[in-house]
C-alpha cells in the first residue's frame, strides 16, 4: 500500500490493517504512518493549549488594568478627601496621630504637608 493512502487513514483504521498485515515492510510502513498521525494530534493539542493560556492571559491582564485604573481612580478620590479635610485641620498634635494611622505613602505625605503649612501658620503668627 502507497504511504499516500495510509495519510489518508484515521489511526483506528491502520491499527486494524497493521493486524491484518504479513509484510514486514508494510507493517514498519503502518506504524511510521500511525506515529505521524500520533505526532500530528499531539502538536495541534499543544497549540490549542497553548493559545487557550494566551487568551486566558490576556483576559487576565485586562482584568487587572481594568480593577488597576478602578483602585487608582478610589485612591485619587480618597485622597482629595483627605486633603479637603486637611485643609481645616490646624492641630499638630490631632494631625501627628492621623499621620500614625495613615497606612499609605500618598496619605503620609499630604498629611506631612499639611503639618508643615500648620507649623508655618503658627511661626508666621508669631513674628
């Protein structure tokens, strides 16, 4: 049999035929033919996983832009809050303990700030 016509076969067919087969060099022709048949569905299994983990970590890094800009627009608006408030505060000591309980860079440094304006308001109205 041509190697032509065993491409043409389903691994399930040349199994049957390399049963049926006496020839030697027609069987080693069978099983090259169900090795590439083997060969061909393990790379295209390898290429369906492998674009699945691209499309998964694609969507995977759109998420976490998206929950990124999310968390980042809140934090901009808490800390115009916090700056707001700020504004009205001109105690040292109320706004050194904030200062403590401040648990982000951003927030320690708009209160450190404020602290500064406070003691500047304070020397200015003594001289």
């Amino acid at each position: 049999m041509a190697d032509e016509a065993l491409a043409g076969l389903d691994e399930g067919a040349l199994r049957k035929l390399l049963e049926v087969t006496a020839d030697l060099a027609e069987r080693r022709r069978i099983r090259s033919a169900i090795r590439e048949l083997q060969r061909q569905e393990l790379e295209r299994e390898e290429e369906a996983l492998a674009s699945k983990r691209f499309r998964a970590e694609r969507q995977d890094n759109k998420e976490n832009w998206l929950h990124s800009q999310q968390r980042e627009a809140e934090q901009r608006a808490a800390l115009a809050r916090l700056a707001g408030q700020l504004e009205s505060m001109n105690d040292v000591e109320e706004l050194t303990a904030l200062l403590r309980s401040a648990g982000e860079y951003e927030e320690r440094k708009l209160i450190r700030a404020a602290i500064r304006r406070v003691r500047a308001q304070e020397i200015e109205a003594a001289t």
